[in-house]
C-alpha cells in the first residue's frame, strides 16, 4: 500500500511527487525497509515470525544457514516475494553480512527467526531513524523493554560485556549482544563487518560508537523463542564477544599511537576520534 502525497509548503514543484508510504496512524516514510532475517532450521518458527511484519516492508530477505528442514520452502510459501540467500561460511554474524549485502532498502532492520522478535516494533525502530539516528539499537533492557528468552547467566554476561563496552568505547548502552536493530544502509560502509559468530551485535554496537554515529535505543521486549533450542552456547559465544571487545580496544589504542606519531593526521587533517 503506498500513496503519493505533496509535502505543504515545501516550495517543491508539485508534478515532483514523493511516494510516501503509511506505516502507522501518525507516521508515512519515504524510504524503503528492508528486513534481514538469518534462519536455521527455523521452519516452525516462521510462521510467527511472517505473521508478525508489516505488510509495508519492502523486502525480506532470508539467509539459509544450509537449513536441513524446510526453512526455504515454508519461508517461500508465507512470503512469496522473499529473497532466500545462502552463506558462504557459518555463524549468524557471516549471515547477517550476506543478507545486508542482498538489501535493496535503505533502511535495513535485523529480525531473529525463532519467534523471539515482535515485527510490531519495526515501526519503532525506522520511526527512531527518520527522526535523525543513525542505528536504532533494541534494547531489552531500557525502560519498557523485557526478556522471557534469557537465563540468569546470560543476563549476567551481557551485563558485565555491557558494563565493559561502556566504559571502554564511551557508550551508554542498556543492552549489548541483542539481535533485533535497525539502521541506514550507509552504516554499513563506517562499520565494514568482518566476523562470523554471535560476537555480530556486539562488534556492529562497538562500531557505530567508534564511528561517531548517532545511536538511539528501542526499548524492545524479547519472546521466548517457541520451537527449538539456541544456538548459542553462553561461554563460548560470551569469551567470542570478550575477545572482540579487546581486539577494537587494541586497535583504537593503535590508532591514536599512529595519530600521535604521524605527521599528517597532527595537524589535524583526517581527525581521528
Ligand atoms: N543463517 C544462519 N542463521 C543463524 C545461524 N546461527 C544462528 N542463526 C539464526 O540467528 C537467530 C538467533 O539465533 P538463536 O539460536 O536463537 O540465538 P539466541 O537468540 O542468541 O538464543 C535465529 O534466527 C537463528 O536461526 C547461522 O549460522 N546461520
Ligand atoms: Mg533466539
């Protein structure tokens, strides 16, 4: 559904006409939303999944984690314009990275397939990045978001990972490793993706920080995933997160020693923050 509508009093030539599409009572946008959503054998779950997004995105695009149930075809057979991409590698992180690559939106919203993520909060989330930010980062912690879907000890991990994130890279964040955020496709050049794993959130969160990009946290509430068990193993995947953390922290360490030593970057030209 999309109408065409003049903005008032914009001077704008009025056979220019922007197409502007309604995704709520209040709210019609220009840009197309894509939506990523990373599936592995996650066949009974799509149904809630589908079910619950907007009929006004743009695009879904699913990458197939060499899925060995009937992930793609009951993908294909809710949603008959979804793009289906595959992986090179493995890992959500290598996922996610093919699947922004397929969007065609500009605006790109990551969506868990477990039926853990409501689609409902989509219009949240591209409301925040219209109004002026860069990433919308869900938060399951910020006032008026929840999880039914974690266990004290991945709370308390991603509590502690937070608290360091914090404190390292000047963040204020509620929330870290959470899959479900949304952002300008331009973000992607700033915070050129290069890991395979779980540890994707939290490397794209640490980024956009280190790129000076404007952030704004979506309080979100996080379901219990409804079939199946995850995929992620909290100490595994939580010392794969605390070895990012270390590694961008080194390499902004590196950074300002050459920003100290090199000529050109003193004077001030190419400021490093
Ligand atoms: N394509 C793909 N998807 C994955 C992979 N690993 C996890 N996922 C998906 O990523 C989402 C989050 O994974 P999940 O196992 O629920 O982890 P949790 O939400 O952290 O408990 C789900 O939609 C999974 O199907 C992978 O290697 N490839
Ligand atoms: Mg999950």
């Amino acid at each position: 559904m999309s109408s065409v509508l003049h903005s008032p009093g914009s001077g704008q030539d009025p056979r220019i006409a922007t197409h502007y599409r309604p995704i709520s009572s209040h709210l019609a946008i220009t840009p197309p939303v894509s939506v990523v959503i990373p599936a592995m054998n996650e066949a009974e779950n799509l149904p809630y999944v589908f079910k619950s997004l907007p009929g006004w995105v743009h695009e879904v695009v699913l990458v197939d984690g060499n899925s060995t149930d009937d992930t793609v075809e009951v993908a294909r057979s809710l949603w008959p314009d979804v793009k289906v991409v595959g992986q090179r590698g493995k890992g959500k992180g290598d996922a996610l990275t093919a699947g922004f690559e397929a969007c065609s939106g500009d605006i790109i919203v990551m969506v868990d397939a477990d039926g853990s993520a409501d689609g409902g909060e989509i219009v949240s989330y591209v409301s925040a990045l219209v109004s002026g930010a860069d990433f919308a980062k869900g938060s399951r912690f910020a006032n008026g978001g929840g999880t039914d879907d974690m266990t004290f000890i991945r709370k308390l991990g991603n509590w502690a990972l937070c608290t360091v994130v914090n404190r390292k890279f000047g963040a204020r964040y509620t929330d870290l490793c959470y899959g479900y955020n949304a952002f300008w496709r331009h973000c992607l050049d700033k915070i050129d993706l290069d890991c395979t794993g779980f540890e994707v959130e939290t490397l794209m969160n640490i980024r956009v920080v280190k790129a000076g990009l404007k952030v704004q946290e979506i309080p979100s509430h996080e379901y219990l995933r409804i079939h199946g068990t995850s995929n992620l193993r909290a100490v595994r995947d939580g010392l794969r997160v605390l070895k990012v953390i270390l590694k961008e922290r080194s390499n902004r360490r590196d950074l300002r020693r050459r920003t100290r030593n090199s000529p050109l970057l003193r004077t001030g030209q190419g400021e490093v923050s």
